[in-house]
C-alpha cells in the first residue's frame, strides 16, 4: 500500500509573511500529522523562512524548480545543494508552467532529475497533456514520451524516490478537474510505461500524484482511485481549511 502524498505548490504567490503564516497555520493544524506525507512548495526566495515555520510539524518543504549544475556561473539559478543547504526534502521538475511558459523539454527535465537524485533532493516530476491533445486521442502518446525521455539514465533504485504527477495542463488552475476515471486511466498508463521502462516492482512503489483543480469536495473521490497516490495541490494549497481537508482526504483512502 502507497502512503498518499499531497504537496501543496504555492507558485508565485504571497509575500515573506503570508508564506510564514500560511506554514505555521499549517503546521499548527497538522502537528505530527503522520497518516499521509504532506509538503509544500513556496517560492525560493520564501524556502528558509518558512523551513522555520514547519519547525517541529511533520510537514516537509519543496522548491518548485531546480538547475541541474552545482555551482558557478549560472546567474538567477539555484542548485540541488543550494535547496538542500534550506531544507528542501523535495523539488518540483517539470511543472507545466515551465514546460509550456519558460519553454522547458524532457531533456532538460530529465538532466534536473538526474542532477536531483544525485544531491539527494526528491523529485517530483510533473507530465501533463494539453486539452488539444486529449482532443486528438494523444493522451498516452504525450505521456509515454514524457516518461521515456524525463527518465532516461535513472536506475530502478532511483525511480522509487520520484513521485509522479499527472497533471492534465487543461485542468491546471482552470476549474476543470479529470473526472476520478480520467485520472484513474491516466495513472493505469503511466505505471505499466514504469514498469515496461524499470520492472513490475519498481512501478508499484512509485507513488503517482494527481493534480488540476484538486479541491476539498473532489479530493476524496480523486484520491479514492486505485492509482491515485496523492495530490499536486495549487489554488486550494494557498487555504488552510482547503489544504487541510485534501490532506486528511487523503489519509482516509
Ligand atoms: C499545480 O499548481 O500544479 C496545480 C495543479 O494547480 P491547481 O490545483 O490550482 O489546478
């Protein structure tokens, strides 16, 4: 049985003391809440002040992006060290914003991941297709693709410290949720790509996030679907009593 999984992406919002607020209320809600394993991603600039805010709770920080150089000149970007050295036990690779707006391709995503692994940070590699190719009949096509190429030159071993998130880029802050058989057929896919690409074993453990519009009255059902091991949660990550309430949908599935 897969232990859920629900991070919250904050994105490229609030300021220094809403993030701080917003993870100590968090925090504060929680406790050592152990029932399913919940981070949350602020943005860089916020990471250390908010490490301070989850002091002492069981909830776990994430960057939203990584660079996959160690040091040197690379200027406006920050390392796996760099993220580890405030506290990051996970980064976000991958995220549609960035492949569809910033113009990132597997390859790239694939070289974060690799250089993530490898400085001890988890990766939480986001694939998605675009509503014109679920349009087209080229949902699993996207997928598979993503996966082949965002996964090239990583072990079995490694593959068990990635979390999946299917995150359709048509449900993405727009409202529109995959209904539960969207995700449940979506996730399906991507475990037998994982098992075909490592082994049986290795796709059974990998935990597959679902995420788009995930609120508190679709989690439960969302996360009720066999292959649905948590949540990528954007809009409904940035309210307690949302955040909350996906959480311990969670726990309860
Ligand atoms: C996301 O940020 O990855 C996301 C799924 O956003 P939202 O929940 O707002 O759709």
């Amino acid at each position: 049985m897969r232990k859920k999984f629900i991070a919250g992406n904050w994105k490229m919002n609030l300021d220094n003391a809403a993030a701080v607020t917003l993870a100590r209320e968090l925090t504060r809600s929680l406790g050592d809440f152990v029932a399913a394993d919940v981070a949350v991603c602020p943005s860089f600039v916020y990471l250390s002040a908010v490490a301070v805010s989850l002091k002492g709770g069981s909830i776990t920080l994430g960057a939203q992006d990584v660079f996959y150089e160690a040091n040197g000149a690379f200027t406006g970007e920050v390392s796996v060290a760099m993220l580890k050295d405030v506290g990051c036990t996970y980064t976000i690779i991958g995220h549609s914003e960035r492949r569809h707006i910033i113009g990132e391709g597997n390859a790239l995503i694939n070289r974060k991941t690799r250089a993530a692994l490898a400085g001890g940070v988890l990766p939480i590699l986001c694939i998605g297709e675009l509503l014109e190719e679920r349009e087209r009949g080229k949902t699993e096509a996207v997928l598979e693709e993503q996966l082949r190429e965002g996964l090239v030159n990583i072990s079995a071993q490694d593959m068990c410290k990635i979390t999946i998130a299917y995150e359709p880029v048509w449900a993405i802050g727009t409202g529109k949720t995959a209904s539960p058989q969207q995700a449940q057929d979506a996730h399906a896919f991507c475990r037998k790509i994982i098992a075909d690409i490592f082994d049986k074993t290795t796709a059974q453990s990998v935990r597959i996030q679902y995420g788009g519009s995930v609120k508190a009255d679709n989690a439960a059902e969302l996360l009720g679907q066999p292959d649905v091991d948590g949540a990528l949660v954007g809009g409904a990550s940035l309210k307690v009593n949302d955040f909350i309430a996906i959480v311990k949908a969670g726990a309860k599935t």
